[in-house]
C-alpha cells in the first residue's frame, strides 16, 4: 500500500517539474520615505520555503522506503511462522 | 562688475530654466490580477528624459524595460513569460515608450519641491506591436533632482500577446497595471 502511494506521490512530483526546493520567491516591500518627501516602496525579492511540492518527492521515497521495510518484514515473519 | 555678479548667482536658475538632460532609472511593479491567479511582477526600466522644468511641454522621454529584468519571483513562471507564447523576448528584448506630447494638466505647485500633473502621449511598444498610449504622470523636482510616476495598464491583446491558450483571463489578467517610479539627475 505505501509503495503504492509512494508511486502517485512520485508521479506528482515528476509532472511537476522534480524540483527540489520552493520556486516561488516573496516579493518584500518596504516602504520609505524618498528626498521629495514621498513614501515610496523598496522592492526586493526574497527566498522562501513553502510546505507543499518541496516534501513530494523525498516523501515519495520514504513511503517507498517504508513499503520496502514492510515488505521485508512480512516475508521473515512468513518464513519464521 | 554688478552685472556679472548677477548673472553668476543667477546661473544656477538659468541652468534649470535652459532644457535639461537626465539619464532615468527606476522600478516598475506590474500587476496582473485574474481569477484563478494574481501575479506580481517588478522590472528594471531606464532612459532619458530632456526637459525645460520652466516649460514642461518641452519634456521629451524615451524609457525601455529590457524584458529580461521582469521577476514574478518564479523562475520557472518568468521562462513561461520569456518565452515565444508570451513576450518573446529573443524577438523582442525591450518595452519601449517613447513620448511625443506633452499636456500639462495640473500646473507646478510647491516651493522647495516643485510639482506638477502631466499626460503624456506616446509610442509604446511592447511584443513588437506600436500603439498610442497617454498616461498621466506626476513630476517632482529638488534643485536638480528629478522624479517621475506613472501608473497606466495595457490589454495584452492590443500588443498580440495570446499566451497558452485559455490562460489569459484566467490564470494572467488580460490587462496588466503597472506602477512605475523613475529618478534622475538634470545635467
């Protein structure tokens, strides 16, 4: 069952893109007062980290793992009993 | 003796009166707000701007926005936006505007920081496609010190941008705002 769902998480991850980290970067705006006076805003674009497709695919690999270990397990208790 | 006394300590104002030249940066927020998806974008324009600050309908100005410095923060989203479907920008690297009349529509105002309202029309360029485009805009002055602001939005369909298909009022607005501030120096 958990290779199973390893393999749809896995595939989720592949179509989008196996990216490792967060895309998306934080547009901050800091607001200032500029030499006319006027509030005027600084932009500058930060780095950030977001749950989401950063877990698919090392997640895939631990339920794949995990599928593994059960596995394993079943077939010694098998061979045991 | 007198005379030229007067004329020295006028020179400065006679400077300014004279028609100026200032080399322009500055940032440009574009915003495009869809249903499903709302973007925001910043860009690196630049230019020049030639200006009698006694006499603003002199004011001529050409500013380019080299498409590659648009950020939407997503680098796979900014490749999207680079690309053949959408700017283009092996075809055409800049966004230019470049003015051609000026109508003063709120005169100067202030002291030690001069003010006034503007609408300026000229050729935009964007996607390869030319159109008119007024925009109001605001200038401010210290000494020498220029500012200009302007905010105005364009229809991705009038400059022949059709995207992926079915994504334009959906994901990407079909009309983009954008905000810009421009600085510079009259030399």
């Amino acid at each position: 069952m958990a290779i199973l769902l390893s393999l749809g998480v896995g595939a989720v991850w592949f179509a989008q893109g196996m990216h490792m980290g967060t895309l998306t970067k934080k547009l901050i705006e800091v607001e200032k007062t500029d030499e006319f006076g006027d509030k005027v805003v600084e932009r500058s674009w930060e780095k950030t980290f977001e749950l989401g497709l950063d877990f698919a695919g090392p997640g895939g690999g631990a339920l794949f793992g995990l599928g593994a270990v059960l596995l394993v397990a079943d077939r010694r208790r098998r061979r045991k009993a | 003796m007198r005379i030229l006394i007067a004329l020295l300590a006028l020179a400065p104002t006679l400077a300014l009166a004279a028609p100026g030249k200032a080399e322009l940066t500055g940032d440009l927020k574009f915003v495009s707000d869809a249903p499903v998806e709302k973007i925001v974008g910043t860009a690196t324009p630049a230019g020049t701007v030639t200006v009698d600050l006694a006499d603003l309908s002199t004011l001529q100005a050409e500013i380019k926005v080299p498409v590659t410095t648009m950020k939407t923060g997503n680098e796979q989203r900014d490749e999207h936006m680079l690309g053949d479907q959408w700017l283009d920008a092996k075809a055409f690297p800049d966004i230019v505007f470049q003015s051609t009349a000026i109508t003063v529509t709120k005169p100067i105002t202030g002291e030690e920081v001069k003010e006034a309202e503007v609408e300026i029309t000229g050729n935009f360029t964007l996607h390869g496609v030319t159109t008119v485009l007024k925009a109001p805009a605001t200038l401010k002055w210290k000494e020498n010190k220029l500012k200009v602001t302007t905010r105005f939005q364009v229809k991705l369909a009038d400059y022949a941008i059709k995207g992926r298909e079915g994504v334009v009022g959906s994901k990407v607005g079909s009309t983009i705002d954008l905000d810009v501030t421009l600085k510079g120096v009259i030399q």
